[in-house]
C-alpha cells in the first residue's frame, strides 16, 4: 500500500485531524506522527471527509466536525459535505461507513448509495479497497462484477472491467471515477431514457405572467442528442460537489468508439443534424426547479432541488448543410458557411426561465455558442419576411443580422422540433419561446462587430421589397436586415412605394413592428420621431380633404388629446382590451358616449372597430386636419379656428393587401379610409357688449368618411350680427343671442361632393332707435372670393318692416323684400356689411294703403346708408315737411324716393325734371331722429325755356291732408319766378304745387297778385 500522498497533522486532542489535498482525515485517537501518507492513514482505519473548504473557519469547522463525528460513533469511514459552512445540524452529506479488515485489503462493510435526485450509485459490500498512487481503488472478485451500479435516471447502468476508484489527489480529492455501459434497445433513445437533454423553465397560472410569485413552475424539455445504441460514459463524480460540472461529468468522446450521434438540430430545409462528440464533449448535471416560495424578507428560494442531465462541450456538425435553425419558425438561423470548424458548443449553468425572474438559482440550462465567422439571420420566431425570387415567387428574406467574432456568447436554443408536445399543447409556448428568442437577439446582437474591415457583407445598399405576414410591406437591406423603409398603408394608387411609410427605422422599432402578435401603440412625438422618420408625403386625401398623419404633424402638450399612433395585427383580444392603460385611448373611447352610455350614432364605426377582437389594421387618434387644404367651402367656415384646434377623433386605414404585379414586383394596394372629425368649438362667442359689430365662426363640424368616401358633413356656425343699418339690434326669436345658425351639409352631385348651406331659422332682429323696425333675414348664400377659400362673404336675403310716423307715413314699407346685403369676412381684419350692392324687389313688397309711397306717385330708388357724408353733402336741401325734424348725426340710413314730373320737351334744355326725396334717420337715445330732404339738380339752380325764359323756386314744402280716410301729399315749391331776359314776371307770391292720385304726377302754377 505504498503511496507519496502526504497527510499534514493540523490538530490534536482527543481526536486528531489531519490535512490533505482539498480534505481532512480525522482519527478518534491522539497520533503521534506528524505526517502520515495515504496508505498509512488508511491503515489506521480513520474518517476522510470532502467538500469544498474555501470559505470556512477552520476553528469553527473543526467544533463542528469533532461533534458531527462523535455522535455518529466514528463509524463513517468517508464522508462527503455539500454545504460545510453551515451548522452541522443542517448539512448535507453522503457517507461510507466503516471498513473491515480482509487479510491484506480493506473492505466495505456495508452496502453504500449515494442518491441525487433520480440519479443512484450503488456500492455493494463486497468491494475490497486498495491504496494506489494517491487514489483508493475499489474492486471485486466477484465473476458477475456486480460491485457497483450506476442507474441513470430509467436506465441501469452496466458495470465494466475498468476500475472503480475514489481520487485523493490535489484538486480532484473525493471524486470517484469509473465507467459505465448504458445498454441500447435499438427502438428507444438511450439520451431520452437517461434524462439527458435541454430544459427551459415557464411559469404556470391562469394569469402566465405573474404565475410565478404563486410558486408554480413548469419545465419544458427540449431533446438534443438520440441514440439507441449502446453508449459508454467514462464518469467522473464528486457527491460533495453533484453540480460542479469540473469535479462531476460524464464524458461522451470515446476514441474507439462511434461518437456520431443523432441531433435535434435542423437545417433550413426541416433535415436534422448528425454530430460528433468532441473530446471535451460531457454530460453535467442541472438543477430543476420544483417550487418557488417567499421567505419572510420577501426573497424567493427554491425547494429542495432534484437533477437532470444536461450537455456541456464542443459538437461538430457531419453533414454539408451549415445552416442551423435557432427556433420553431425556420426564419431564424446560424450561417457556419465561412466556418472551417463546423463547431457548436453546449454552455452549461445558464439561466432558464424567461419571464419576470431570471435569478440562475432557479433553473439551469445548456446554451449554445457557435465559432467565429458565423452569420446570424434573424427574423422574428413569429413573424417571417418573405420577398420576391428570381422565379417571380415568394420566400421567407434570409436578412443576417451579424457576424460573430470572438467575443460571441453563448444564447439560449430551444425549442427543438421533438420538445415536450404534451406540454407545448397545453401551455403558452409562443410566448415562452418570443422571450427565448428575444434573449438570444439582445445577447448576439450586444455583440455587434463594429469594426469596418470585419462588416464589409453588412454593407449592400440595394433594398428589397419584402412583404411581413400582416401585409405591410417594407425595403430592407439583404445583407444588413435594416429597414431602408416600412410602408403601413397606400392612398396614392399611382405610386411606386407605399406613400404611408417610415423611413431609417430604428432596430428596436424593427423588432416591435415584425411581431405577427403585433399591437404597437406610439404617444411620444419626439421618441418616435428618434425610431423612424416619416416618407415626404405622409398624408391622406380624402375629395380635397386632407389628414396630416406624419408625427411631425402630431398633436402635443394636449394631455389626453394628444395624437397616438396604433398598429394592430393581433387577433382575440380588442384595442379596448389592449390597451386600458393608455389614457389618450381611453379618453377617445369616452367621447363616443352620451351620458346614458348609448354609443353616438356617428361613432358607432369607431367602437365597433376596437371593440371587434378580430380588428387588424392601422389607427391615428386626435390626428391633425389641414386648415389650408380643405375644400374652399368648408375652408371658409373654419375662419379664426386655430390648427391645433382641428383633428379627426380617427383615422383608420385598413385594407393593406400586397399583390405582385405583372413585373413579379411586390405593390401594395390602395388602403382604404375610415375618419372622422367631429369639431366643437369649446369657447363660442360671449354675448356681451364688447364684441365687434359683425362676427362670424364655426363651432361644430362634423365630417364622416368610409370606405374612402365622404358619407356625412355637417356644420354648424354662427353669424353675429349687433348692428344693423348703424342701428344696435337684437335678435327676437331664439335661445342663441343675436347668433343666426347656419348648417352646413354635404350632397352628391354627378359623384362630385357639393356643400349646401342654410339658415337654421330666420333671424328676426328688432333694431333700436332706428326707422327700421324689424328685419327680417330669412336666407344667406355663401360665395368665396379666392382660390384659397379663406375670404368670402355671406349674402342675406328677406324682410324689413319700417316705422309708420304718426304725423304722416312717408317711410311707406309695411314689408320691404331685399336680397344681396352683404357681409364681408375676410381672412384677415374685421367683418363689414356693404349695403350700397342691396337690391330690392318692388313687385313683392308690401306698401302700406296711406303711405306716401302708395298715394304718391313716385318710385323708392334705394336704401342708402352713409358713415361719412351728411345729405348736405350729397347735394339735398332741408324742407318742410310734417315730420318733426332734426339733425341727422352720423351714421344715418334712408330712404331716397325718385318724383319724375316729365319734360317740357323742345322747349327745355334741362331733360326731364326728377325730384329726388330724401327720408332720412340717424339713431337717438329712445327713437330715430328724421330728416327730410331734396335735391332738385335743374330747377334749384334754374332751367332755361329756349334760352329766353328762367324759372326757379325758392323754397319746398311737403304737406300731408286728409279727406275722410284718404290721405293726400302735395308737394309745394314756393316762390317762383319766371324771368324773361333781365325782367322777372310776375312779381308777387308764387307757387308750383305736384299732387297725385297714387297712380301719376299733376302740377299747376298759382299765381297771387298784389293788392293793388
């Protein structure tokens, strides 16, 4: 029993301790020699103990030993500890008890198992052990060989000629070595039977994603090697350290033996992969979670762990195929082309659980690495580019994402095509294998080589229309994956590329928008305008109508209204549904209910849309609505309304359907429309006396569009008007002020959209102090002046109703019918009436019997009004008249009455003689103060007869008499003269007097003499 292992003594009392490589041997007596080599501590039939003695106090772990040794009645002969620097009470061990003496060798007393889950190693006690160059050899003599077994999970493993040895070396003290022959049947997998494979972990619950603050862990287990021949395993193992896969592992590579073995990796083409174990190719053991649970500090630990057999080393790939799948998608694969060593490597010890905790403690798993030079191409597990080939047909985008260098990780690689399908059907493996995929993309991809020499196959700019399965379309760059651009939607039907896309679209935004289970929801202005920049004309146009969809045009600073951007490809679940947390989609959502909770009518398309689990498409809330690029009409209403202040509650565009073309090129069909604005005005005009004379706006508007075509419009503005006539006025019959209502509504015609616009209801104003009584507006017309709609003018039509003075009725109109009053709104500066462009219509309106219009004979020429010039100014003289006079002030109305006395012909050069009466108002404190006037243009200055004869008047009176119920007016010019040459004839008292029957003019001369 010679060996060269020496045993240094550290300690002695009643028991001694001796050191060793990396363990202690303890015997109950006092020794007296201070080194003792292997054989010979064995002699004296002490305890060795093992375990990993790195962070312990030596004085401490000595009390602890020496009293865990005393109650066992220094019967163990080994002892292996798992967790040395806890109290005794609390280790974990496993043990051989004492050895008896056999003639020259020690042997087994017991039969001894060391158990780690479904993983047992037996000893029987027949077994001698001998002293060996620093290890103990265990042997038999038995024919059968019978002295250990090694059950492998559902396997018993098969003894072999080699021997069964414990080592006592430095760095390898208390691991047993030995091999083992795990027999196939031909039909099942020697891999499968022994539990050797990848597992990942998942949560379970109804509610997946906080099922694991319950407790409840599920384990998916993904295959990786099959064999069903016989497999010989060379183990090494050490029951102190199960999961340290340096001291515990089981190797695969045999020199002579067949290291080729079945894989579940798949090529592009679904055929899978023989391999070739390496070497350093082995089998370790990892841990599987049973149960998670909450201590009372709030921290999660694991239940008491049971193994599996895991992979760990290099593998080579047989066959010329290089391309390996990393998922279940088939768009995601590993290019080892430019690899020499077609290598992959089982890392061991990773995380497996994907999900709110990633903690290692609380599942292991083997990851994946690949060599050098390595491509990765990546798309979405669930969401596939295809593109167009050269045979004109589609095929999933190869798009590589990097190339690895050196510094490649290892990333997780599940799950394979034979996984647990009992398990995959009754859980949610899509979302557990997106998380895988999403920690393998960030793992490779934090790795990108940045150097130009080392990425020169990133480089090809030429960009390929590609089509993704929710029928959007993007140009993306073969070798790189980028998006040149990522088209959403298509309004301009003669356009190449989709005019609704994004352009330099950000890798994160890439990710998001290639997920088939998509629902991008973007609120954030400027973060989205730092993931992708809109094409140049990212608008839709609907008959002249224009919605401003690019982010740049977004709403902001408006809390709940601020425009929020939807993309939604995922089925079974509504936007409402979706998306309950975002504010600026709940509050749409509100708008579309009275306050019953009946859904408006015009929003019924709307709640229907996110409402229907089955919806998919694209969706702008609060966008913007061009002021300036709307039909010059409706332009026209939206006088004074600020562009932050007009958007559509939503555009929705859908219908995105990619077609190949007669060239085999990928286009996208026209997307069709759904919108609608619905306007109102928050603050509408305060009815006080500090508004202008004129005021014009639109306080609501309403616009339907479906199917990309206008099926509603409907305004509703209002007219203020405060003077009439330079008179304040006031409007008799409604709840609205001094507003008229006008609506606006949309209307076919030969399939072009006509707008037509109407008074709610007359708006009958009563004006103070003024001769008008009342007027009566019953129609309006709108017409707009230019091509950008933005000046314009309302044209009124109907009624007004004069007073009747009492002394006698010249004002005459019971109904006054007038059209063309205009009121001018220009786009900027204030409103204004023109009232020089009114036209009456006389065969309609109304005289009153014993008016002055009615009995005299005589034609109203027009309504005048003047801000500026006094009668005087206008060539008419004050006369007398029955009517109370006073001084007009300015501004002042009236009415002008044209008198035709006829011509006296050949005998005068003057033409006809046309008096013009002038009955004007201008407005006092509680009535209108008159003014009556002519202008007599011929007869004031004089009118010749041939030249020989002048005459001309004085002074003119208008007198009013009745007889019985008739009333009478004459006209008097007093004083006249009739010259002839440098002599006037006759001199006295002279008068020309104009009466009328209603129907025509008479006049005489009257001449009173002097009294002689």
């Amino acid at each position: 029993m010679g060996d060269s292992l020496i045993l240094q003594k550290d300690y002695q009392k009643e028991y001694t301790i001796y050191k060793g490589c990396n363990f202690y041997y303890v015997v109950r007596h006092e020794c007296e020699m201070s080194q003792l080599s292997l054989a010979q501590s064995f002699e004296l039939g002490g305890t060795y103990v093992f375990g990993k003695f790195d962070d312990i106090t030596v004085s401490d772990f000595y009390a602890r030993l020496l009293g865990f040794l005393h109650n066992k009645n220094n019967q163990l002969a080994f002892i292996w500890i798992e967790n040395p620097s806890v109290v005794a009470s609390r280790w974990k061990y496993h043990s051989i008890y004492c050895l008896t003496k056999n003639a020259n060798t020690w042997q087994l007393g017991n039969y001894a198992e060391f158990k780690f889950g479904a993983y047992h190693l037996a000893l029987n006690g027949a077994m001698s052990i001998s002293c060996q160059e620093g290890n103990m050899v265990f042997s038999t003599t038995e024919t059968n060989d019978k002295s250990y077994r090694f059950r492998l999970s559902q396997i018993n493993g098969m003894p072999t000629t080699d021997n069964f040895s414990l080592d006592f070396t430095e760095g390898r003290a208390g691991i047993f070595s030995f091999s083992v022959l795990l027999k196939g049947d031909g039909q099942s997998d020697v891999f499968d039977r022994m539990d050797a494979c990848l597992k990942y972990a998942a949560p379970l619950g109804a509610d997946v994603e906080n099922s694991w603050k319950q407790g409840h862990v599920g384990i998916i287990s993904s295959p990786v090697l099959h064999s069903t021949k016989d497999l010989k395993l060379l183990v090494q193992m050490n029951p102190a350290s199960i999961y340290d896969q340096a001291s515990t592992f089981m190797v695969l590579y045999n020199s002579t033996a067949d290291n080729m073995f079945d894989s579940a990796f798949i090529n592009v083409y679904g055929h899978f992969q023989r391999v070739q174990a390496s070497a350093n190719a082995r089998l370790v053991f990892e841990k599987i979670p049973r149960y998670l649970y909450f201590d009372t500090k709030k921290e999660i630990y694991c239940g008491d762990q049971t193994y599996y057999l895991g992979f760990s080393g290099s593998f080579y790939l047989e066959n010329a195929e290089k391309h390996i799948l990393c998922g279940l998608s088939g768009t995601e694969f590993m290019d080892l082309s430019n690899v020499d060593l077609r290598e992959i490597k089982f890392v061991p010890k990773q995380n497996s659980f994907f999900g709110e905790q990633k903690q290692q403690n609380l599942s292991t798993a083997a990851w994946i690495s690949f060599p050098k030079n390595t491509k990765y191409f990546s798309q979405p597990e669930v969401a596939p580019m295809y593109s167009v080939n050269n045979q004109k047909m589609l095929r999933f985008l190869e798009i590589p994402t990097i190339q690895l260098d050196e510094s490649a990780v290892a990333v997780p690689m599940a799950f394979y095509k034979e996984s647990d399908v009992s398990f995959l059907e009754s859980h949610s493996v899509e979302a557990i294998e997106w998380r895988i995929y999403g920690e393998r993309y960030q793992l490779i991809t934090g790795r990108v080589v940045e150097k130009e020499e080392e990425t020169k196959f990133l480089r090809d700019s030429v960009c390929k229309k590609t089509v993704t399965p929710q029928g959007l379309m993007a140009g993306v760059v073969p070798n790189t994956g980028s998006y040149d651009w990522f088209g959403i939607a298509q309004t301009d039907e003669t356009a190449q590329l989709p005019n609704i896309r994004f352009c330099n679209v950000s890798e994160s935004l890439r990710m998001e928008l290639q997920n088939s289970q998509l629902c991008l929801y973007k609120d954030d202005r400027d973060a989205f305008l730092c993931e992708a920049q809109p094409s140049g004309d990212f608008k839709v146009w609907v008959d002249d109508w224009c919605f401003l969809l690019s982010p740049e045009d977004w709403k902001i600073n408006a809390k709940e209204k601020n425009t929020a951007f939807i993309v939604k490809y995922v089925k079974g679940k509504s936007l409402k549904e979706l998306l309950q947390n975002s504010p600026i989609f709940q509050a749409s959502l509100r708008a579309t209910y009275d306050q019953q909770n009946i859904v408006f009518p015009e929003y019924k398309n709307f709640v229907n849309r996110v409402e229907d689990p089955d919806f998919q498409g694209i969706v702008f809330l609060n966008a913007m609505v061009s002021v300036s690029q709307i039909p010059k009409e409706v332009a026209f209403l939206l006088k004074g309304v600020k562009q932050e202040d007009f958007y559509a509650h939503h555009v929705i565009l859908e219908g995105n359907k990619v077609v190949q073309g007669a060239d085999g090129d990928l286009q996208m069909k026209q997307s069709s429309v759904e919108a609608l604005i619905d306007y109102k005005k928050d603050n509408q005009i305060v009815y006080d006396e500090n508004l202008p004379d004129y005021a014009f706006t639109t306080v609501e508007m309403t616009l339907s569009i479906e199917n990309s075509v206008i099926t509603h419009f409907s305004s509703v503005s209002e007219i203020f008007l405060n003077k009439l006539y330079g008179a304040v006025c006031t409007k008799t019959n409604t709840t609205s002020g001094n507003c008229m209502i006008l609506d606006g509504i949309s209307q076919k015609k030969q399939d072009e959209v006509e707008y037509v616009f109407s008074l709610r209801e007359p708006g009958v104003y009563s004006l103070k102090s003024s001769a008008m009584e009342v007027v009566n507006l019953q129609s309006v017309q709108l017409a707009v002046d230019d091509g950008t709609g933005r000046n314009g003018r309302l044209t009124l039509s109907g009624q007004i109703q004069f007073s009747e003075i009492k002394e006698c009725d010249l004002l005459s109109y019971q109904t006054l019918i007038f059209s063309n009053l205009q009121l001018i709104v220009p786009d900027t500066g204030t409103l204004h009436m023109e009232y020089d462009k009114l036209i009456v219509n006389y065969s309609a309106s109304e005289l009153r019997a014993q008016s002055f219009g009615k009995r005299f004979a005589c034609d109203l020429d027009r309504i005048v009004y003047s801000e500026k010039q006094m009668p005087q100014d206008m060539n008419y003289q004050t006369i007398t008249s029955p009517v109370k006079q006073s001084k007009l002030k300015m501004p002042w109305a009236g009415q002008i009455w044209n008198l035709s006395l006829g011509s006296l012909g050949n005998l005068s050069n003057s033409g006809e003689a046309n008096i013009k009466l002038l009955i004007a108002w201008s407005m006092g404190e509680s009535a209108p103060e008159y003014y009556v006037g002519v202008t007599l243009p011929s007869i004031m200055n004089g009118f010749d007869i041939q030249g020989i004869i002048r005459m001309g008047f004085q002074s003119v009176e208008l007198m009013a008499s009745k007889q019985g119920d008739i009333q009478n007016f004459t006209l008097r010019l007093h004083n006249y003269t009739l010259s002839l040459l440098w002599f006037a004839i006759p001199p006295g008292s002279n008068d020309l007097f104009i009466f009328s029957d209603g129907k025509k003019l008479s006049w005489y001369a009257a001449y009173v003499g002097e009294e002689s």
